[in-house]
C-alpha cells in the first residue's frame, strides 16, 4: 500500500467504505427483515403447532367429551326437575308443607310468588319466583330448617331472614317470629312464565 499514489490510496479507502455501507444497507434493509419475517413465521409455527395438538387431542378424547356431556345433560335435567314450575304458588306452598314437616317450624303465611329475571347473573335462561314467608320456631328448628332447605333445594335461596320475639304465651316465650324471602329458580318452559315477562 506504500507503493500506491495519494489520489489511489483515497479510492481505495473510498471504494472499501462504499462496499462496506452496501453490506451494511443490505444487512440491514433485507437480511435482518428476512431475519424478523423467519422469527415471526416460527412463532406462527408454533402456535398453529399447539392447535394442532389441542384439535388432535381433543379429537382423541371425542368419546370422553361426549360421555361427559351426557353425564351434565343428565345432572342439568334433574336439577331442572327440582325446579319451581307450573302453578308456582301451588308448588311452592306444597313443598314447602311437605319439607317443614319433620321441622318445628310453623308457616301460616306463604305470599304469591314475583316472577322476573334472575338479578344475580346476567343474560341467565332461567328465571327466579321471589316469596316471602312469615311464620314461627325455636331458634335451633330454624336453623336447621334454612340450612336443610338450601341443602335439598340447590335451585333455591334464603334471603333476607329478619328474627323477632313471639308474642306468644309464657310456655313459648323462646319461640321467634321470623320473616324471610325465598327466591326459586323456574324451568324456562314453566306455563306460568308466559303470563309473568
């Protein structure tokens, strides 16, 4: 390089650092997009790969699924034959003079039933029937009462549960008066529904 002249010398130099920015153009605008374009497709890959499992697994696990499915159509369909429907003040007053029976639990007072959409859930298929109930038992016999109740009745609801002393006489002075509201899921086809949006 001693031997070249000045003016080569700086072509040299000059020639070098344009093949040295044309390298780096083309690293930069089309082997590193090619780079991130691959880096995108494998990730892609790979996604479509875990679908690919999922689908074949659950294709796999088919008769299972559709076991299931009966399993919890059928369980759906006997909690839906404990359901409110019907005349629903006739069913509520019947089953609630069924259930109290083993209980000391008096109830003279059994409201119409309020239909309406279930204020828990949104967008929920069933509707509820709210009652209120009024009546009178020794603390533990309601107790055991409400807690049997919502045991048996998985479609149904305790509610505002309001405790006052009887008025009664000297030999029940423990016994309580008690309000409370029951809210009841209803099967959507229950004929009552129709009347009560």
């Amino acid at each position: 390089m001693n031997k070249l002249s000045k003016e080569k010398r700086t072509h040299l130099i000059l020639a070098v650092l344009g093949i040295v920015l044309v390298l780096a153009g083309v690293w930069y605008f089309l082997i590193s997009e090619q780079q991130a374009g691959i880096a995108r497709l494998e990730v892609q890959k790979a996604e479509s790969g875990k679908k690919l499992r999922d689908i074949r697994e659950t294709f796999k696990n088919k008769e299972h699924l559709a076991a299931e499915l009966v399993a919890a159509t059928q369980a759906l369909n006997a909690r839906e034959a404990e359901m409110a429907s019907g005349d629903l003040y006739a069913w509520m007053v019947s089953t609630l003079r069924r259930f109290k029976q083993p209980y000391g639990v008096d109830i003279p007072q059994i409201a119409s039933p309020a239909v309406g959409n279930v204020s828990l859930f949104a967008k929920f298929p069933y509707k509820q029937a709210a009652t209120s109930v009024t009546g009178t038992a020794y603390y533990h016999e309601l107790g055991r009462f409400v807690a049997d109740f919502e045991n048996q009745f998985p479609s149904a609801r305790v509610l505002n549960l309001n405790l006052v002393p009887a008025t009664a006489s000297a030999s029940e002075q423990e016994k309580l008066s008690f309000k409370m509201d029951l809210v009841w899921l209803v099967k959507p086809d229950s004929g009552r529904l129709a009347s009560n949006p």
